[in-house]
C-alpha cells in the first residue's frame, strides 16, 4: 500500500499533487479546466466537480471574476459621456 500524501480541497479529500494543480488552475481563472481535471482523476460526477471548485473558491475568498478588467467597461463609458 502506497501512503499518498491527501489535502482538503473544498469539500473532498484528493492528494497533494492534485490539489496543488487544481489550485493554480483556479488562480488562473481557469475553473472549466480544473474541473475537467478534477472528474479525470476522481470519477466524480460534473455536478460534484463544479461544487467542490465552488467550494474552495468559497473557502478561500475567490469571487467569480478574479482577472481584473481592462480598461473601462462600455457602462463606464456611457456614464462619462
């Protein structure tokens, strides 16, 4: 029996080594392709994957839009007008 080093991500328990790619996936905006890579390595469903992402984004104080916008929004725009 092979002692892999686990860690809590959201609301499951995976390794390290995946927890760790997940993390740098999220921090990078890149919350379809964690999922995906979630599902690949622990046969959870699409529904399970999504709220453990959402989970530790929660946990961890990510909102849903962490890439900071460039330059101004056309709202922003209008107003000014």
């Amino acid at each position: 029996m092979v002692n892999v080093p686990m860690m809590h991500f959201g609301n499951l328990y995976i390794p390290r080594e995946l927890g760790e790619c997940l993390i740098k996936l999220i921090e990078e905006n890149n919350e379809i392709e964690a999922i995906r890579l979630l599902r690949e390595n622990t046969g959870i469903d699409l529904k399970s994957a999504k709220n453990v992402v959402d989970c530790y984004k929660k946990e961890n104080g990510l909102n849903e839009n962490k890439t900071p916008q460039k330059g101004k929004s056309i709202f922003q725009k209008l107003i000014k007008w």
